[in-house]
C-alpha cells in the first residue's frame, strides 16, 4: 500500500506539471512571436500525451476555447482533436457537445466553411437535445441560424430563430432574447418584411433599456438597425429620425467609430434620397476615413458606391466612375461576392463605356451564387432531415420500450387486481344486499314523505291562489258596487232606477265569477288574455265615470299584447286593480297616472298619484300590497313602491317579455 501510494503521488505530480507547462506554452504561443513556433509545438506535445480523465478533459475544453477566443487556430484543431477522441472514449456527452459547439463556431468565424460548421452545430445539437441542455441548445441554434443566414437560407433561419426565441422564454434570459430578437430583425428584413423586421429590432431595444446595456452601445446600434429597415423601406425621413437620435450619444464617435460610420454614412445616403444636400458629401467622407483608418473593406466597398450614387445623380460622372472602379477593384481583392456584385452593379451604371460588360459579369456571377446558395440551402436541409429522421427513429425506439414497459406493469397490476376483486366478492356480497335492502326502506320512505310535500304545497298555491281571485277580483268590484249603490240610493229618479238596476245586473255577474271560482272556472282570466287592452280601457273608463280623481292613461302602442304571457297580462290587470282600488279607499288623490311603455325585452307598468301617501319603509303590508309583490315575482318582474306621507305614491313594475 505504500509503495503503491508513492507511485500514484509521483504519477499526480507529474501531470500537475505537464498541465502547467501546457499553460506556459499556450500562452507564450499567442503572446511571444520570437518563440511562438516552439512554443506552440512544445504544447502540441503535451496535448497528445494527456490523461484521459474528467479533470484534463475539462482543462483541454478550456484551452480550446481559448485558442479559439485568441485564434490560435494549429492549437485550437489540435486540442479540440484530441479531446473529441477521448471524449468519445469516455462516453462524455456533455464535454463531446461543447467541443462540437466550438468547432461549429471556428468554421463558421475563421475558415467560412459553413458546411463543415452546420455538420458540427448538427452534431452538438443531437446531443444536447439527448442531454436536455436547453441553455446550449439554445445557443447552438442561433448560431445555426447566423449560418443558414450567410448562405442565403433565410426561411430556414427564420424557422431555427423561431426554436431559440421559445428556448430563451423558457429560460427568461434577456442577453440571449436580445442577441435573438437582433437576428430575427436582420432575417425579416432581407425577406422584405419590414414590419416585422422593426417590431423584434424594438423589443430587443426594449431589452436593452430595461437591462441598461448600454456598455457597448447596444441602444444605438438598435436605432441603427431600426432606421436601416426604414432606409430600406423608402421610409428615408423615419430613418434620419432614428440616425439622429442615435448620434445623439457624441460618445459613439470615439468610443465606436465602426458604428459611428454606419450612422453617418446610412445618415448621408437618407439624406441624399430626400435632396437634403445639407453636409453632403462631407459625411460620406467622413465615414469613408473612419472605415479606411479600421481597415474594414466591405464598408469601404459600400462607402465608394454611395459616393458614386451621390456623384452620379449630382451630374459629376467623372468622380462616380472613379468611386465606382475603386469599389470594384478592392471588391476583387476583398474576395467577398457580394461587395463585388454591388460594385459591378454601380460600375454598370456609372461607365457606359463597359455598361454591358459589368452587366454581363453582374448577372453570371449572380446565377454562380445563386447557384452555389441554392444547393448549401439544399445540402443543409438533407443534413437537417437526416438528423430529424435519426432523432425522429430514436424517439420511435424510446417510445415503444416505453410502451412495452408500461404493459407489462399494467398487466401485471391488472391481474393483481383481479385477484383481489375476486376475493373480496365474496365478504362483500352481504353487505352489499343489506345495503341495497336499507337504500329500498329509504327510498320508499322519501318517495311518501315527497308526495306529502307535493300534495301540501299544491293545497296551499290553490288557497293563496283563490285568496288573491276574491281581494282583487270579486271585494273590489263590490266594492265599486257599493259606493255606487250609496250615491245612487239618495236619488229616486228614472236615471237611479235604471242605475239600480245595472248595479243589481252586476251583482248578478259577480254571483257567477264566484261561481266560477269556485269550480276553477275563471270566465274574466280567458277574457284579459284575449283582449287585454279593451278590458284595461274598460276598467280606466270605469274609474273615470265612477270617482272624482283626473285619469291620464298611456299605453304604449309597439307593445305586442298578443304576444305577451297569458299568466302576465292577468297579473298585470289584478295589479293595475288592486291599485286603483287603494288609491279609491284611502289616498283622496287628485290626479292619478297610468301608463304601460315597452323598453327593449320588458314591459314597465307606472301607476301614480298625488294623495297623501304613507311609509312605505313599514315592515307590515297589507294584504294587497303583499299580492302585488307576489304576483310581480310570478311574473320574474321586479316592483319598487315610493311612497312619502303627504307626497303620493309611485309604483314601478318591470316585467320582462320573455323568460330568460
């Protein structure tokens, strides 16, 4: 145990110091150019004697990534080499993922090689969705889409944006929404859909604002790309607002100039398009020094044809070929085709010498690229459905051991409880019959105490029933009888007479209602609900000839009587009854006012007058107030009673035409 303990420590020494070496040589690789070919095989050596455990494959993640970060690119394809093979050796999914993710990266920063780096982003992607590691999924997304954007597949970059917006929800990260919503903006925007284009270029800057990420002037390139979408709408004096207020920050000037010659040259040209020669072409000279000082040529490019443009519409054809040129040479140099099909583009413009020539040229090199885009896009969508179908049969496969599983527990639960259903039948059938007797008692015992209740409650809705019938019916038409007997029996003329001798016909026809209520034979009911509005003319007539009070009477002719409840239009009339009989008795009202108006899907029935009125917050009613409330509620109508000692009385009924 000794001896083996002395060697394992020697053994840990020596890798301790082999890593810290490999750090010295990486480091003097990037930083000391007298020594960097030594310096950078020396580590290389070391790379490929390395242990293959957690902790080194972790150092060489490191030093990959930051080879990469210094673009030491013999190091970086070295260490990322070695470490995918002991990656795979050791099953490490998550350092395997990682690595795939950063070779994706190099090819697409350092050797544009945007196949290479979509198999790599494909790779990475498989095993992080294996792993369920949404915040690198996420990113290896974006990163797809920034490829397929680069090679003209803007629907198919739409579509992975699409899938990282979801992912950075999910994961309510703001730096990762706002590099998203950037790169949705820049994608709608070369699909032409403008709209759009600002809508995610303004929540990313919403992002920026409610962070303050104002460190590397995120803000403002926001603004600039919003007013670029503006430019390129046609919208040019939108985009000047947006450039302006950009430039506002004076310190983008010093501490962005690259941004700064975006804003003032695209602030030229929108100025150029609108005939503002304000500061032109001072300002397309500007940026061109500042782009020229930056050594960046595909700004360069596109400063020299906006100086030609402006040269060009402003008659000086000379200086416009001269731009032009330039632009197309540095273009060839430059490498990039599309600075060149831009410059050609100008040049066949600007030179009619070589017009058909440049044209030419524009539209060949157009077809190759288009060409070239149309069979990455192609390539890139056999490779994106190869992995969907790899994933989709590895799920299949998931699915149906998943199934499998999950029958063989069911059927095993299944006959668990067969078994126990069939042991318990036995204990439970008694019981189960005793119950069953009990519930029968009971039930009996309900149904008969039920049809009690039935036959009560029907015994006592026909006595309610027929009380309401006499008051309001039968006593108040006697009661009209009687003061009409006692004004008629002072007289002992022909006209008293032949009066007594109506008040004795009418007698004779409440002898027959009492008749008929007696065998439920209600002659009157049939009568209001045949001709409603004759039998309430009747009744108002009736109280006009028959007591002092003025009668005004409105009845709302839209109202569809016939259409109106049977039950309705006899409860309004024992109503309309009942009131004027206590306004008759005990209000001495001067004036009185009637009146039915329909509102909508009900019927208001107003009845008022100008007597002496009484409390109307008393708790005790009479009975004929209490048969008013209760044939309002039969009606699902609503009442309200006003009423003031000395000040009258107001009652409101609403009914509604229909049942709701």
């Amino acid at each position: 145990m000794f001896l083996v303990s002395c060697s394992k420590n020697k053994k840990e020494t020596i890798n301790s110091k082999s890593k810290d070496s490999l750090e010295v040589y990486i480091k003097q690789s990037i930083d000391d150019n007298a020594n960097k070919i030594s310096s950078t095989n020396k580590a290389l050596s070391i790379i490929k004697t390395i242990n293959n455990d957690s902790v080194n494959r972790k150092k060489l993640l490191d030093i990959s990534i930051d080879a990469y970060r210094n673009n030491n690119k013999l190091i970086f394809n070295n260490s990322a080499k070695k470490l995918i093979e002991i990656s795979i050796e050791a099953k490490d999914s998550s350092i395997l993922g990682q690595i795939y993710r950063y070779k994706g990266n190099f090819f697409k920063s350092n050797e544009i090689n945007y196949d290479s780096s979509f198999i790599y982003y494909l790779k990475a992607e498989k095993i992080f969705r294996k792993l369920k590691d949404i915040d690198n999924l996420s990113s290896i997304y974006l990163n797809k889409s920034v490829v397929q954007y680069n090679i003209g597949d803007y629907v198919g970059a739409d579509r992975t944006l699409t899938q990282t917006y979801k992912i950075s929800k999910i994961l309510n990260n703001d730096n990762k929404l706002y590099v998203t919503y950037t790169m949705m903006g820049i994608v709608s925007n070369e699909l032409n859909d403008y709209d759009k284009s600002i809508d995610y270029y303004t929540r990313a800057l919403k992002i920026v604002e409610k962070n303050k990420l104002f460190e590397n002037f995120e803000k403002e390139t926001c603004i600039n790309n919003i007013g670029y979408v503006y430019q390129k709408k046609g919208s040019y004096f939108e985009a000047i607002k947006n450039y302006n207020l950009a430039l506002s920050n004076t310190s983008i000037k010093d501490n962005a100039k690259e941004l700064y010659s975006l804003l003032i040259d695209n602030l030229a040209y929108c100025k150029f398009k609108t005939n503002n020669q304000k500061d032109l072409p001072t300002l397309f000279y500007k940026s061109l020094l500042i782009r020229e000082k930056l050594n960046n040529n595909t700004l360069i490019i596109l400063s020299k044809i906006h100086l030609s443009e402006y040269f060009y519409e402003n008659g000086n054809t000379i200086k416009s070929k001269l731009f032009a040129n330039e632009a197309l040479s540095l273009s060839k140099e430059n490498g990039v085709s599309r600075d060149f099909l831009a410059a050609l583009k100008q040049a066949s413009i600007v030179d009619n010498e070589n017009s058909v020539k440049y044209s030419n040229e524009y539209v060949k090199i157009s077809d190759s690229i288009r060409d070239v885009e149309r069979l990455s896009q192609e390539k890139f969508s056999r490779l994106q459905l190869e992995t969907d179908e790899i994933i989709q049969e590895k799920d299949q496969l998931e699915d149906k051991n998943r199934n499998l599983l999950y029958f063989f527990f069911g059927s095993v639960g299944l006959f668990g409880f067969l078994y126990y259903l069939r042991t318990q039948r036995a204990k439970n059938r008694e019981l189960i019959y005793k119950q069953a007797q009990q519930r029968a008692n009971e039930e009996i015992f309900n149904l008969m105490m039920s049809q009690q209740a039935i036959i009560d409650e029907s015994r006592t809705q026909e006595k309610q029933k027929l009380a309401r019938d006499l008051h309001d019916g039968v006593l108040g038409r006697m009661f009209g009888l009687r003061l009409s007997l006692d004004s008629v029996n002072r007289k002992n003329d022909e006209a008293s007479l032949l009066k007594r001798l109506q008040i004795i016909d009418e007698l004779k026809t409440i002898e027959q209602d009492i008749r008929e209520i007696s065998h439920d034979l209600n002659r009157e009911k049939q009568v209001l609900i045949n001709n409603f509005v004759s039998i309430v003319n009747n009744l108002i007539e009736e109280q006009k000839e028959k007591h002092h009070a003025k009668v005004s009477f409105f009845l709302d002719t839209s109202i569809h009587w016939d259409k109106i409840a049977s039950a309705v239009k006899i409860n309004l009339y024992r109503i309309l009854q009942e009131s004027l009989q206590n306004i008759n008795k005990y209000a001495n009202a001067k004036n009185i006012n009637i009146g039915f108006v329909k509102n909508e899907d009900t019927i208001i029935f107003k009845i008022s007058d100008d007597g002496i009125g009484f409390d109307a917050n008393k708790k005790t009613k009479g009975i004929g107030t209490q048969n008013m409330v209760a044939r309002t509620k039969e009606c699902k109508g609503t009442i309200d009673i006003q009423s003031e000692i000395g000040e009258g009385t107001t009652i409101t009924i609403t009914i509604p035409t229909e049942n709701k």
